[in-house]
C-alpha cells in the first residue's frame, strides 16, 4: 500500500506540473533586453545579481559545516550564477568577463 501511494502521489504531480511551452527568442528581444540592461535600472539589476553572486559564494565559506551541507550551498551558488549567466545570454552579451570587471569597479572591490 505504501508503494501504491508513492506511486499515486507521483501521477498527481506529474499530470498537474506541466511544463510551459518554449517561446521563441528573436533578436529583436535580445536586442531589447541589451538595452534594458544598458540603462540605469537594468546597471542597478546586474550589479544586484553580481552581488548576489558574491554572497552566494560567501554563504559557502560561512555557512558549510560538512560536506553534504558544503555541497548543497555550492549548487545553489552555481544555480544562481547559471541563472545570471542564462540572463546575459539572452540579452546577447558576449563578454562576461568585461560585464564583472565593470560591475566590481563601479562597486568600489578591487580583487587581489
């Protein structure tokens, strides 16, 4: 019985999660998203992310205790920085290494 409700429990999900349909990406909309991230809020979004990038990493250091718990954090810090990475990717940027050189110069760190 037990395996009978995993089973139930496992159609429910599957038959009420359905994935979204994918949507067609021009370069218009690359284009459109360059210029939203080119303006003033969207300088503010990129260097909100980059920090949250940051301090994702840092929670790693802080936070791991083991290795099981070191190696849910750097999943999630790699889950956020993929996150970033998929945003800059549709927006069309090509340099992400210039993206973080600006965006830690505006901030004032200076790596050593």
């Amino acid at each position: 019985m037990h395996i009978l409700n995993k089973w139930r429990a496992a159609w429910r999900f599957v038959s009420w999660n359905r994935w979204p349909e994918p949507v067609d990406w021009t370069h218009e909309d690359a284009r459109n998203l360059e210029a939203f991230l080119a303006g003033q809020t969207g300088r503010r979004l990129v260097r909100q992310l980059g920090n949250g990038v940051v301090s994702s990493n840092a929670n790693i250091v802080i936070s791991a205790n083991g290795k099981e718990k070191l190696d849910y954090l750097a999943g999630d810090a790699n889950g956020f920085r993929r996150c970033v990475c998929y945003l800059e990717a549709l927006a069309g940027v090509e340099d992400d290494v210039k993206t973080t050189e600006t965006s830690a110069e505006d901030s004032g760190f200076r790596a050593s």
